[in-house]
C-alpha cells in the first residue's frame, strides 16, 4: 500500500482550474484525477461521486494490470491509453507514478486537440504534484503547522460533495 499524501488547499485550487480549462478546452464531459490506489483526487463535470469514485477504483485497477502487461513486454510503462466506443471514449494519462488524469469525451470531441490539451495539462499537473511533494517533504514545514490551514467548511464540502 502507498503512503497518502496531503493536497494543501493552494494547489488544490491550481488543480480545480487547470482541470476546468482543460474540460473548456476539449469538450469533453468529465475530467478527473485519480490516484494509484482508485481514489478521486478531484474532477469536474457532472457524475454522481459513487459512480465517479467506482469508476475510479477500476481504472486504477485496470492500469495497473496495463503495465503488468508493459513490464511483460519489456516496456517501462505505457503513459497513456485510449479506449473508445460508439457513445464514449476515455483518455488516460499517467500525470507520476501515483497519478493519473482521466478525460471521459464523447463523438463531437476531437481527439487531436484532446491529446494536445492533455499533453499540456499533464506537464502543468506534474509540476503541482512535485510542488505538493516538496511542501510535504519540506524541512520548514513544523510540527505544529496544519496541512488544512486556509481550507474552509466550503472548500471541504466542496471535495466530499456534501
């Protein structure tokens, strides 16, 4: 199992509005992140979070079992995957090693822009991640700091939905 990690309430905001400028960008329908492990780190668009946060267990699941095939074929990993179908397609991008951004878009998407606004999300996505990493690693960071100064009532409700 992996150790969790804390999103402090800044690079929470940096992730909402890089993932809503992605979803403007593309059309697509729904835009989450994942972690390793299956949980819904954040998202927009509209889905129900039960099924969000199932949907995300099982693509955590399912890459796993990818890159299994990866190492099986003596690939380091596979960075992204596409599945597609008639109605609704899912783009996949491996953000780290713990991470992974989830694009659900339908026909009247286009998928080169897609891939281009993913490619550039997930670079900006990765530099908010190594930034959360250094917080938490951070040798200034005391003992009686608090990861959830500056997050409110609001800003909790707004992550569990409530």
């Amino acid at each position: 199992m992996e150790e969790n990690f804390i999103i402090y309430n800044e690079e929470y905001v940096l992730i909402r509005n890089n993932l809503n400028d992605l979803k403007e960008n593309t059309g697509a329908e729904i835009i989450f992140i994942t972690d390793s492990e299956g949980h819904c780190i954040a998202s927009t668009g509209e889905m129900e979070d039960s099924r969000l946060n199932s949907i995300s267990s099982l693509i955590a699941g399912s890459i796993a079992a990818v890159n299994s095939i990866a190492q099986m074929l003596n690939i380091e990993k596979f960075g992204t995957i596409l599945t597609e179908s008639t109605q609704k397609s899912l783009h996949i991008s491996l953000i780290n090693e713990k991470t992974m951004l989830i694009v659900m878009f339908d026909k009247n998407s286009n998928l080169g822009i897609i891939r281009l606004r993913v490619k550039t999300a997930t670079q900006e996505l990765e530099k908010i991640f190594v930034k959360i990493n250094e917080k938490l690693h951070s040798s200034a960071m005391r003992e009686n700091d608090s990861p959830f100064e500056g997050v409110s009532d609001e800003d909790i409700d707004e992550i569990f939905g409530d």
